[in-house]
C-alpha cells in the first residue's frame, strides 16, 4: 500500500466489517432462498412478474456478487456489481408498482450500506474518493 494512502481509524474499521458481515449475510440469505424456493418466494416472483424458472440463474449472479464483495481482493468490484443488481431490483419493484419507501427503495438502502462499510474498511476507496473538509 502506498505511504500517502489514507489511515483507517480501528473504530471505522470494525464498524465497516461488521456491517459488511450483516449485509453480506442478508445476501446469503437471500440467495439461499431463491434456490430452496418457499412459497414466499414464489408469490414474490409472480407478484413481481419474473419467471420461476429464473430463480437459479438471479441466485447465481446475486451468490457471485456477494462472494466478490466479501472477499477483500475484489470487494471493490463486487460493490460495483452488487450495485448493478439492485439497481435491477429498484426498477422491479418501481415496474409491479410495489410503494416507494418500503419496497421500491429498500435495495437503494442496501447499496448505500454496502458502499459506507467499504468506504470505511477499504483504503483503497478512501484513496479513490476522499472526502473533502
């Protein structure tokens, strides 16, 4: 690491792990649940008009992005695509007409978690996109 990269505090450190732990958790979880298909996630598929049959390759693509997020080699990029899909969520749930603040914005919430716990536990970012005083 270059000698003019940006300190990470140990406060901002942890914090930026553990809410990266939970995020990447709830994506587990969440992809987890698309591939043993309860009846809550095929009322939500049809709810939102995608195919059942798609269940596995989004619970592939969405395992793959949380694995590259986790992993501290290629968080970086798996933020970026993990951005990428829930964008694709956004736009979901704007399209089944589901409410804004609940549901429709509930994946913006998780991509401005996932890109505050790296800005936190990632220097490189912080080199990146400083913040300004």
């Amino acid at each position: 690491m270059p000698s003019d990269a940006p300190v990470v505090s140990k406060g901002a450190l942890w914090t930026g792990r553990v809410i990266s732990s939970l995020i990447v958790l709830f994506l587990l979880f969440d992809s987890v649940l698309k591939f043993i298909k309860p009846a809550p996630v095929v009322d939500s598929f049809a709810h939102l008009g995608i195919p059942i049959a798609l269940d596995y390759p989004i619970a592939i693509i969405l395992l793959a992005c949380t694995i590259l997020y986790a992993l501290p080699p290629t968080c970086i990029l798996g933020a970026i695509l993990l951005t990428g899909y829930l964008g694709g969520a956004v736009m979901t749930h704007l399209r089944a007409g589901d409410p804004l603040a609940t549901h429709a914005l509930f994946p913006t919430y998780m991509g401005a978690l996932v890109w505050l716990a790296l800005y936190l536990r990632e220097p490189r970012l912080r080199a990146l996109a400083p913040l300004r005083s």
